[in-house]
C-alpha cells in the first residue's frame, strides 16, 4: 500500500520563497485529504518542525555526499519505492536531469515547478550564434519521456518557459498563494511617522544598501517617517554598519521575522528594491494586508504590482525614481488606500492559498492524468 499520494521535493527546508511554496502546497493539500511527504536534500531545515507539526513526514536524502550524483540516484529510487507516491513534484531544478531519469525508471509521473525568472540561453549571448545549446535539446528529451510536465507559478515565467523547451512539452501556470490576512493596515493614517516595510534576504540581488539610500533620501523631507527592514542573509551586519554610519532616525533592521504578517499590517507602504526577481511572496504578503507597493520592475514583480493601480514601478536600480514614488505615497494618504484596496482585491482573486491548490490539483490532472478525490 501507497504510504502517500504525492511526494513534494525541494533542496532545502531553509527561509526562501521555493521551501514556503512546498511548505504551504503540503499544507494545503493535506486539508484536501490528499497524502503528501516532503523530501528535501540537505539542511538548512527551518521549516521541518513546523511541517511536521501539520502531520506531514519529511525525509532528507542528505547522506553526507550530496555531491556524488549516483549515490543521490540511488538514495531517491529506494525513498520513491518506500513511499510509492502516484506523483513526484520536484523544485529542485539543479537536479532535474536526474530526478526525471529516476522518475521515469520508477514509472512515476513527474511535475517540475519553475519558480524564478528563466532566460532562454542561446549561443548567441556569447558568440553570436542563433542556436540553442545543446544541453536543452537533453533537457526536452528528458521532459518528453518523463510522463509529466512542467508548472510555472507566473505568466511570464511560463512564456520564457514555454521558449526553453519548445511546443510538445506540457505546462500549466498557477500562481504561488499566500494567506489572506485577517487584519489590513491602516494606510489611510495621516500621522508624520509612517512606516515603511522592507522584507527580504539581505544580499546584493535583494539590494537592502539601495533601500537605505532612498529612504534617506525621503528622510529628508519627512523627517519622522521609519523603515523597518526584515530578513537575514549575508550581508546583514554590512547592511546595520551601512544604516548606523548614515545617522538615519527610525530604521530598525531587526533580522528574520518567521510570521511577519503582524508587522505588515502596522506598516504602510511596502518597499521592494531587487534587482533579480521571480514573483516575490513578499510583495503579495504586503498587499495581503491592503499596503500599497513601491517596487522595482524586476523579473515577475509587475504581474502583482500593477502601476499606477496597485503601487508604483521602478526602474531597476533608480534610486531617485524610488525615493520620488516613496515620496508620492508618503504625502498621500488617500492614493495610499486607493492602490492599497486594489493590492488587496487582487490578491484575493489571483494570489489566495485556496486557488493555489485548486489550480495545482487541476495542474496534476492535466498534466499527469492523476485525480485526487
């Protein structure tokens, strides 16, 4: 007998966006009454405890050599015919060749979900040439003999996905959900301390040093607005030296929030600043709670951030453009709440976690022809 339905495989149980995605798809599943496991590489395992806690197994396949690709082979197909799921849903990319080679040995059905941003690479970028490697021509092989397909949690994600691999692959786009918060912030306030909130993992890619400057910027001319900054990464302590040497009043850089929606909804405006995006949880937590978005127009940002409607679009790296949008919403408590409304309306039709795993159990059957009563 099946010990589960579908088993769920990500690279880690660390902090980032692809580990809540399973987090929160487990969950979300399990309340449909369907079985599901989570495999996982290796540590980091922040979320394990709070997994398991929903009654859902974990299994690391981490047995100190990661590295060694047939090691790792074997470790999955003996985990796989343990567990007998009916689906194997990986977001592991980086293994993919091997995952869908053991999948198809396994007569298991295989979705692969694509989260970040994917640029077609061609030969072209560096010599020229309009040809596709010939690494894809494997790839499409590969996804054409594994009895599944691929997912894409946004348009243009499904778009360039669509561009990678070519007619004859199946895919199907559902957006990543996030909960709908039970209390929404008071963004019409008129008050001169306004917070401002900026969620992320402090790296270059995320820009945290770019949030400093424009905010500093807008300091200047609102003297008691505050920027709460949440997150951990490797550059936080560079990021709290950056923020204590430009003598800014009012920035708190507290670390890793693991429930940030409370300080969400306290905060006003939402600011995101990165340079490399795929569709940010963050910015669609923000307007879970009704906050308006000042963002930079990375990667899939603008399928949640809609200009001029559910906040404002920057250039990528335009810190004067950020500090006037940052400025703009400030001033304006009634433009505020009128993109904050649209944010949240928005995210109860496209972003709730109801329609995520609606959509997923649609995605299996069409994808894989497996039906989960």
């Amino acid at each position: 007998m099946a010990k589960c339905d579908v088993v769920i495989q990500v690279t880690t149980l660390g902090q980032g966006g692809t580990e809540r995605y399973a987090k929160d798809l487990a969950i979300g599943l399990a309340q449909r009454q369907v079985r599901p496991v989570i495999v996982y590489d290796s540590p980091p395992e922040d979320l394990k405890r709070e997994i398991e806690s929903a009654g859902i197994p974990t299994y690391c396949t981490d047995d100190g050599n990661v590295r060694d690709e047939s090691r790792y082979a074997v470790r999955l197909t003996t985990l796989l015919q343990e567990l007998k799921p009916r689906l194997l849903h990986t977001n592991a990319w980086q293994h993919f060749n091997l995952i869908a080679d053991v999948a198809r040995h396994a007569s298991i059905p295989l979705v692969i979900s694509r989260h970040g941003p994917d640029l077609v690479p061609r030969f072209r970028d560096i010599l020229g040439l309009n040809r596709i490697p010939f690494s894809l021509y494997r790839e499409r092989a590969r996804m054409r003999r594994c009895g599944g397909g691929l997912l894409c949690v946004s348009r243009n994600g499904l778009n360039n996905t669509r561009r990678r691999f070519g007619p004859g692959i199946p895919m199907r786009m559902v957006y990543t959900g996030v909960p709908l918060a039970e209390t929404i912030a008071r963004v019409a306030d008129t008050s001169d301390d306004l917070q401002v909130i900026w969620a992320g993992q402090m790296c270059n890619r995320k820009r945290p040093v770019l949030a400093l400057r424009a905010f500093a910027r807008v300091q200047r001319n609102l003297p008691a607005i505050r920027l709460l900054m949440l997150g951990n990464g490797s550059e936080i302590e560079r990021v709290r030296n950056i923020a204590a040497s430009m003598s800014l009043k009012g920035v708190r850089i507290p670390g890793y929030a693991p429930n940030p929606l409370q300080q969400f909804s306290q905060s006003h405006l939402y600011l995101q600043t990165a340079c490399s995006e795929g569709l940010p949880y963050s910015i669609r937590d923000a307007m879970s709670v009704g906050l308006p978005v000042v963002a930079t127009d990375a990667g899939e940002t603008r399928e949640a951030v809609i200009h001029q409607e559910t906040g404002l679009l920057a250039p990528i790296d335009d810190e004067r453009a950020i500090a006037v949008y940052l400025e703009t919403l400030l001033r304006d408590s009634s433009l505020r709440q009128v993109y904050g409304s649209a944010g949240l309306a928005l995210c109860r039709a496209r972003f709730s976690l109801e329609e995520m795993i609606s959509g997923t159990l649609r995605a299996y059957h069409d994808l894989c022809g497996v039906v989960f009563e």
